[in-house]
C-alpha cells in the first residue's frame, strides 16, 4: 500500500469513527427535542467538528496551522461547553474524539496526561449524574482506547509516508555513490594510463628519426597501455577492480624508468589484507601518475614499511616544480591542513574506507613526498 492510499483508508477509518460517536445521539435528538434546541445542537456540532477534522488533515500532512492553540481551544469548549446547556452526557460522545487530537498536536507526555486527565474528570462526572460505576468506567475508557486508536492511524500513515520518502533518498544515495566511485575509478586509473599513452607517443615520436626498432617497441607498449585503459574502463562499468600493491609497483617502475626517472624500490615482505591492498595500490598509481604528470624528477623511492599493525607506503620524489605544481602541491597537502586536489581527495576516501590516514607534502629538497599509512 502507498502513502497515499494509506492516508486515504486512516482518513476514512478516522471520519467513520468520528461520526459514529455523536450520530445516534444527533437522530435521537432530532426526533424528539424541539427546533431550538436542535439548532443549537446542530452548531455545537459544528464548532466541534469542524477544529476536529482540521487538526486530524494537519496531523496527517504534518503542518501545524498558526491558529492551532485558538482552534484546539475551540474543540475544548466545544466538547464540554454542551454540558452546561442541557445535553447532559454530551462529552460522553465527543471527549473520545478530542482525545486524538490533543495526542497528536502536544507533545506526547503532556498529551498522555492531559487523556488521562479527561478520562478520570469523565468517569468522575458520569458517576456523579448516573451512580453507575460499571457505566462510568466504560465511557471514561473509551476517552483513552479512541485517542490512542486516532494517534496510532495517524502514526501509521505518516510512517509509511517517511519510510516512501526514506526509499527514494536510500536510491538516490545509491545513484549518487556510484556515480562518484565511476568518477573516482576513472579519474585514478584513466589519468594513470592517458598518462603513459601520451609520454610514450612522445617517446616514440623523438625516437621515429634515429632508432626505429626502439620507436616500434614504444608504440606496442603505447597500444598495450591503450587496451589496458580499454579494460578498465570495462571493470568501473562493471564494478569491479582488482589491484595489487606488488602489480601496480611493477608497472610504476617500468612507466618511470621508460620515462628516464631512476626508481628505487623498498617493499617490505607484508601482506595487507584485500582492501588495504587495493588502496596502497592507488597511492601508487596516483603518486607516479602526479610526479609524471607535474615534477621535474630524476629519481623516485617507494618503500613500504611495518608500523604498529600498519603498513606504511612512501613515495618521494626529487625535482624542481613547476609553477603550476607548486600549486598542486600545496593545494594537496599535507591533508588535513590545506585543500586537496581532485586525485589526492579520492586517496583519501580510498583510505578512510579502510582506516587509514593519507598525506601530502613537499620536502625541504623540493621534491615531494606521498604517504599512506592503512592497517594491515
């Protein structure tokens, strides 16, 4: 059922209730009392019912009218008033129903006790008038049994409301998360390998004049990065990507050495557990793809290390920054201290997911320095 056929059927259930309370007494006194008195009956029907239904629809949308204090009060007067008139036994009738909304519209402690309230001041009163404790009891029970009966429909009605809207959120939040892994996959793997395409194309472009064999060889790895980015783009449409810290190492020392960085390698014999794998794997995509990409480097350390149950990855680079990654680089570290590119904010997702902690700096040599520290 729906939120609006809900809100329908507890409409519907609230109104049959309601006019059952007070038709029988309304036929009975339209047969026997006179017109006057019937004219006056008929409006304090009005008056009561009219508050009654209005505070029932805003309990139902959940907005609350500027003139809720006036109108409840106009219910009160309304279900009691009668009394002084002639109608004796008239709140017997209408104080059930004003039960729920004075549940609905204060809050529930001070509306439970105000129920209870009107229960034994009914009970009280009709004892008073008829002596009859058994009967008295009844009616003054009904004032409770009725209030909570509206409160729980009305509940029921705005719960199924929420949890409706709490699906579409819950999907929209899904749409959103995966949108923002799809961009984060392809930023941190296709900048990588767009990368390497390009310093290889060059490579084999400066090369095509004076050593054609090694020209040739360029390019086959140029098209093997090529149908590895192929595939990758495959995995993030799929969902799935698998790396490895000693795959992505691997394939990080041939880019930089085929580039003329000299890279030096300290992996230490740990093994990370899948996830803190993978995320020490994108450090090291997303460090080398940063020092091809805006260093000036000759050389490059990546080094891993065992620290209190963590594994701790390092990679630093030498070289001269250009103006442009000067600016990278302070605006990617250290975290937590400046703001963070588009690259390095993903690292730190990558790693938080584990918990782990990222951070970026540059060095005293003006070089940079990239570490990753997740729990093994």
């Amino acid at each position: 059922m729906n939120s609006t056929s809900a809100r329908r059927l507890g409409i519907a259930l609230i109104v049959l209730v309601s006019v059952g309370y007070t038709i029988i007494p309304l036929v009975v006194s339209l047969a026997t009392t006179s017109a006057s008195l019937n004219a006056r009956l008929l409006m304090v029907l009005t008056a009561f019912y009219w508050p009654h239904f209005l505070h029932v629809r805003q309990a139902f949308t959940g907005i609350r009218s500027r003139w809720l204090p006036a109108t409840l009060a106009v219910q009160v007067v309304a279900t009691y008033l009668p009394e002084a008139l002639g109608f004796t036994g008239w709140s017997a009738g209408t104080a059930p129903l004003l039960a729920g909304p004075v549940l609905l519209l204060l809050p529930l402690r001070w509306g439970g006790v105000a129920v209870m309230t009107m229960a034994a001041a009914e009970f009280w009163w009709l004892q008073g008038i008829y002596h009859n404790v058994t009967g008295s009891f009844f009616y003054a029970l009904t004032i409770v049994i009725t209030g909570a009966m509206i409160y729980v429909v009305v509940r029921l009605v705005r719960v199924t409301a929420e949890l409706k809207q709490a699906r579409a959120d819950l999907a929209e939040a899904a749409v959103l998360k995966e949108r923002l892994r799809i961009s984060r996959d392809l930023h941190d793997g296709l900048g990588h390998s767009l990368t390497a395409i390009v310093l290889k194309g060059d490579l084999a472009a400066r090369l095509m004049d004076r050593d054609l064999p090694a020209a040739k060889t360029e390019v086959g790895a140029l098209v093997h990065v090529a149908r590895e980015a192929a595939q990758e783009v495959r995995q993030v449409a799929r969902g799935y990507r698998r790396m490895t810290l000693a795959d992505e190492v691997h394939r990080a020392v041939a880019l930089l050495e085929s580039s003329g960085i000299g890279c030096q390698v300290n992996l230490a014999e740990i093994t990370p557990s899948r996830e803190p794998d993978e995320a020490l794997a994108w450090a090291v995509r997303e460090g080398v793809t940063n020092i091809l990409r805006h260093s000036r480097a000759t050389t490059c350390s990546i080094t891993t290390s065992n620290r209190a149950g963590c594994t701790h990855l390092e990679i630093v680079n030498n070289g001269l920054q250009s103006d442009a990654t000067r600016t990278a680089a302070v605006d990617d570290g250290p975290v937590g201290a400046q703001p963070l590119g588009g690259g390095l904010i993903g690292l730190v997702e990558r790693a938080a997911q584990v918990g782990g902690t990222v951070e970026a700096e540059r060095t005293s040599e003006g070089g940079f320095r990239l570490t990753m520290e997740v729990p093994t």
